[in-house]
C-alpha cells in the first residue's frame, strides 16, 4: 500500500511511468479503460466515415472522407498496438465488434456505454448524408481537439508519444471538415441542411464530455491520465464551435 500510495503521488506531480511493469494494477485498469475508449471510437468512427465515401459530392470531398477513414483506422492500430505490450489479443479485439453498427437515429441513451464496445456514444448514430457527415465531422473534430489536449499528456510516456503524432493528423481531420462546411453554406439548401445537422449532432457530441463533478475524473486526476475536469473540456469546445460556426451563420 505504502508503495501504491507512493506512486500515485508521483504521478499527481506530473511523474510518468514507462514500461508495463512499473504500473500499479489500479492504473493499469484506468489506462487499459482510457485506451479501449479510444481504439473503439476510432474504428467505430473510420467505419462511419467509410460509409459516408459515397455521399461525397465531388473527388475532392470523396478523398478527404477516405483519408479520414484510413487515418482513423491507423490511429485505432497505433493505440492498439500500446494495448498489446499489456498483453491485449489485438488480432481478437479488432474483431470482437461490429464497428459499423449503428443504433436507430432517434435512439437518445445520452453518454451511456452500449453495443458491448467502449466507442464514444456519439459513434452509434448513423450519418445519412454528406452534410449530415461534414457537420458531424466537425463538431467531433473540434471535440477530439480539446480532448488531445489532454491525451498528449498522459502520465504512461509511451502512449503519450503516439498520441502526440495522431494529434495533427487528427485536428487535419477537423480542418478538412470545415473546409466543406464552408462550401455547404454558400448555397440555401445546403446552409439549411447544415443548420439542420448541427441541432442533431451538437448535443450528442456535448455528451461525450461526461458528465460534471465526475469521480472517475478525480482518480485520473490522481493517476496523471487527467488534467482538467470535464466542465473545463466542455467550455473549450463550447468556445471553438462557437468561434467556428458563429461567422457562417450556424451557431
């Protein structure tokens, strides 16, 4: 115990661990949780966006949704392969779920784990168009921004390290969203179909901050896989969708 408690305070004062064999079994549990989080909603987002190829409306559109299929799916491997030096099956976990399946559009079970995976609840609604799939992008995108800012300081060194090479990549993926949000707009019907989208998505991406005063926030806080509560993550993205959807008129 004395030894547990020693660790976990060198971890609150910013110290890192390197190498599964210097983790206590509580924080092994918490950054097993963290991780599987990710990989899921990662694949479960490569296979949403793969689906959306064929909604795009030009070349251009259709290689950005490819990108971020492939990029996103590489991210999930990445993580996985973390997982693995845990003694993770990854040739087994990337098989266990169908990562395309998607609840009914108006199914509303806020941000409570379903499906028997760890995606983010946001990943078990279907996209139905490409403006449906831009705006969902977008919102999400700025999401997975704020929550970088947390990821790429995660007290176990090497799983900081990957998430600080996937995370350009992944504000890559939000700038490309906002480039067709903005080609969206410039038409009547398309600006209604976006105005439209982001009542849909917006309340569902806001769930995926948790919910406040969260206990598990205050053990990985104690841990160093946390670094500001969920209010805080929540208020940034609140700020950045403004910022972004304010001057076209969406927000």
């Amino acid at each position: 115990m004395t030894q547990t408690m020693n660790i976990e305070d060198y971890l609150a004062q910013g110290g890192v661990l390197t190498s599964p064999g210097n983790v206590p079994a509580r924080y092994r549990g918490e950054l097993l949780r963290l991780m599987s989080s990710f990989v899921d909603s990662e694949l479960a987002a490569s296979a949403g966006f793969a689906a959306s190829i064929n909604f795009a409306p030009g070349i251009k559109e259709r290689i950005a949704a490819s990108r971020i299929t492939l990029e996103k799916a590489n991210h999930a491997e990445r993580v996985l392969a973390v997982m693995a030096d845990f003694g993770t099956d990854t040739a087994r976990y990337q098989r266990q779920h169908d990562w395309a399946a998607r609840l009914p559009r108006e199914a509303d079970f806020g941000s409570t784990r379903t499906g028997g995976d760890m995606r983010l609840s946001v990943f078990h609604y279907p996209i139905t168009g490409w403006a449906d799939a831009v705006v969902m992008n977008v919102l999400m995108g700025l999401a997975t921004g704020v929550q970088m800012t947390e990821l790429t300081r995660v007290s176990y060194a090497p799983l900081a390290e990957v998430f600080r090479e996937i995370a350009p990549r992944e504000a890559r993926h939000a700038a490309l969203g906002i480039e067709g949000l903005d080609q969206l707009v410039a038409t009547e019907d398309g600006k209604a179909e976006a105005k439209a989208a982001v009542a849909y998505w917006r309340p569902r991406v806001a769930v995926t901050f948790g919910i406040a005063n969260s206990a598990r926030y205050q053990t990985q806080a104690r841990f160093g896989l946390r670094h500001a509560t969920n209010e805080t993550l929540h208020a940034r993205w609140d700020a950045l969708v403004a910022e972004t959807l304010g001057p076209i008129g969406l927000n």
